[in-house]
C-alpha cells in the first residue's frame, strides 16, 4: 500500500471513531470534533483552519490531522516537511500513527527524538 493510502486508511479508522463519540457528545462538541467533521466531509480548508490552532496548542490527533492533510495536499499545497514537522510533533507524544508516518517519510535517524 502507498504512504498516502495507509495515512488516509488510518485517518478513516481515526475520523470514524471521532465522529461516533462526537455523536454522543453533540452538545459537549470541541474544535477537535469539529475539526473532525469537517475532514470527514471532505472541507479539507475549513478542517485544516479549525485543526491547525488545536494542533499548535499540543493536540497529538489534531497534529497528526495536519500532517496528513500536508502529506497528502488535503486543502494546502502538498508539503512533506511541514507534514513531517506535524507528524514529529505528535510522534514525540507517542502517536502511533505519526510515529509510522514519520517513519514512511524519513529512514530511521532520530530526527524526532
């Protein structure tokens, strides 16, 4: 499978999970869930406006989120640096999916140690 393809398989898996706790929480709803939404809708620039703070704030999904609309020119122009610097940034805080990401864009260095 190619790397935007697993990214996008495992940003499927992510967005459905957020949406169906979302649904349950409608009243309780965050930027993240919003952001969510907005990704799962296809509105990749409203995603990425709503996503983008969350993740500057230290959000590992909403970075993660950013990345991958980076890595894959979800709503921007496609960036594997600016990917790489979201996908580090949530990989440091354990994310797995960033971390496997990361690991797809760069040979093992420890450039996010």
């Amino acid at each position: 499978m190619s790397f935007v393809g697993e990214i996008m398989r495992n940003s499927v898996r992510m967005l459905i999970a957020l949406y169906v706790g979302s649904m349950a929480t409608t009243a309780l709803a965050t930027p993240l869930d919003d952001g969510a939404i907005a990704y799962s809708r296809g509105d990749y620039a409203e995603a990425l406006r709503i996503l983008r703070p969350v993740a500057s704030q230290g959000d590992a999904l909403a970075q993660d989120m950013v990345g991958d609309m980076y890595a894959s020119g979800k709503g921007v122009a496609e960036d594997h640096a600016e990917a790489l610097r979201w996908y580090c940034l949530a990989a440091a805080q354990g994310d797995a999916v960033a971390t496997k990401a990361v690991d797809k864009l760069l040979p093992p260095c420890g450039h996010c140690k």
